[in-house]
C-alpha cells in the first residue's frame, strides 16, 4: 500500500485540487484509493461531494481513536474512498497534546485498512502542525504541489528541512515522492524561470507531468466533483491522468 501526503506549507499551490484529482485518476486506472483529508479547513471533503457540516464520523475521530479509518469513510462520486474533516479537527491539534505517542496515530490507524487500499492519499492543512507531522509520519512519500512563482524555492526548503527531519526521527523510510507544477501558465516568463530552476535543483524528483492553469479544473470542487468527471476533455483532467499513469509506471 503506497501512502502519500500532499504536503506544502504554502498555501493555494493546488494541493487539495491535487490530492483529489490524483485520486480520481487512479480510481480510473483500476485502483483502490482512500483520501484522508487532514485540513480542518475540509476543502477535500466539500469538492468530493460530502457535507461536512453533516458528518457522523471525522479524521478527527480516526486522530483520537475515537473511530477507526473504516468506521470514518464515506464512498465518493469519484470512486475512491474518503476520511472527511471539518474545523472540529483544530480541536485534534490541542488533544493530541495530552496523548502518548501523538505523531504515530495515523500510522497505526493506518495499519487496519492495509489489505483494502492501493493507494492511500492524505490531504494536509497549509501548514508543518502536528497534523501534518502525522501525515509525515505515517505516509511513505511526500508529493509537494508548487506553484512556479517568486516564492516557491524559498518555501520548498523549509518543508525539505522538516522531511529530513521526520526521516530522520519518526520515519525513516520517507522519501519525497515528487514535485508537482502546477497551475502552469507557459506564457509566463517568471512560470518558465522557476521551472528551470526546480528542475535543476531537484532534477528527476520532479514530475514530468506539469499541471496546467485551467478554468475547468478551478470550476469542478463547487460541484463536489473531480475534473474527471467534471469534463474529461479538460486539460486539467488530462494532465491529472496522465500523472496518475507517471505514478503508477513508476511503482513497478
């Protein structure tokens, strides 16, 4: 079972867009997926179609034991499976305080769904909290959305910092799974400029798929829908398949 965290203290870089749409992607490609969303924010919950101010049962329930992984899922219109949050999860970061071992709860958690996933992906909040340590912690590979502006490099080495970290603590076999660009836009001279850059500086950990800006891809959440169902013949959509294809070539 391949765990990923989608991971940038950045915010609006795509990484909720990302995380879905992956999701999605490999669903269609014949894959088990489970999304975890670990936003209090639940972005991930409301564009897979699930009310979060209707649930019964939360990742931060799965957080404090409270449920496990399989009680807390929901099936999605995008076929793959879904842990939602909503902003009870803030709560989780003051609770997890008092809790022994708090950066492993999701690696154990973690241990009951092996044999039903593929692929599980974690969605984590704009910032390196304690739900993100747990994300870290629990995941197998970090894939970090980047937008290709002035500050990417600048915020990509804090993250990288925090990965050696954790690798070097908590999880020793994690690795950056790869960079991700996104929201392209090839007209732009600055877009192409940091591009260059993050491919000289991480060369083959970057992706080779690049995710382009795309109308359809921003529309799609407001329906609940990935873009893959959302418009297929999107460039949005395509580019997220064929990242799922990258993915999972690579896993062989």
């Amino acid at each position: 079972m391949n765990v990923f965290c989608f991971c940038n203290q950045k915010g609006g870089v795509a990484k909720t867009t990302s995380c879905i749409n992956i999701a999605a992607s490999l669903v269609s490609q014949g894959q088990r997926v489970l999304v975890i969303d670990l936003d209090p924010q639940g972005n991930a919950t409301t564009g897979s179609g699930i009310d979060k101010s209707e649930l019964l049962a939360s990742s931060n329930d799965v957080l404090l034991a409270a449920k496990t992984l399989l009680d807390a899922q929901q099936a999605t219109p995008g076929g793959y499976d879904l842990v939602p949050a909503n902003s009870e999860l803030t709560q989780a970061e003051i609770d997890l305080l008092a809790v022994p071992l708090r950066e492993f709860r999701l690696r154990n958690a973690l241990k009951a769904v092996r044999e039903h996933y593929d692929y599980v992906l974690i969605d984590c909040p704009p910032s390196l909290n304690m739900l993100t340590v747990n994300a870290l912690v629990a995941s197998t590979g970090v894939i970090i959305p980047v937008q290709c502006e002035f500050f990417a490099l600048e915020g990509l080495t804090a993250l990288i910092n925090t990965i050696e970290q954790i690798k070097q603590t908590a999880n020793p076999t994690l690795k950056i799974r790869g960079i991700l660009r996104t929201m392209y836009d090839g007209r732009n001279a600055l877009t192409l400029e940091v591009s260059e850059q993050l491919l000289t500086v991480f060369k083959t950990q970057v992706f080779q798929t690049i995710i382009p800006r795309n109308v359809r891809l921003a529309e799609a959440p407001s329906y609940g829908l990935p873009v893959l169902l959302y418009d297929a013949n999107a460039s949005g959509a395509k580019a997220y398949v064929a990242l799922a294809t990258e993915l999972l070539l690579s896993e062989y």
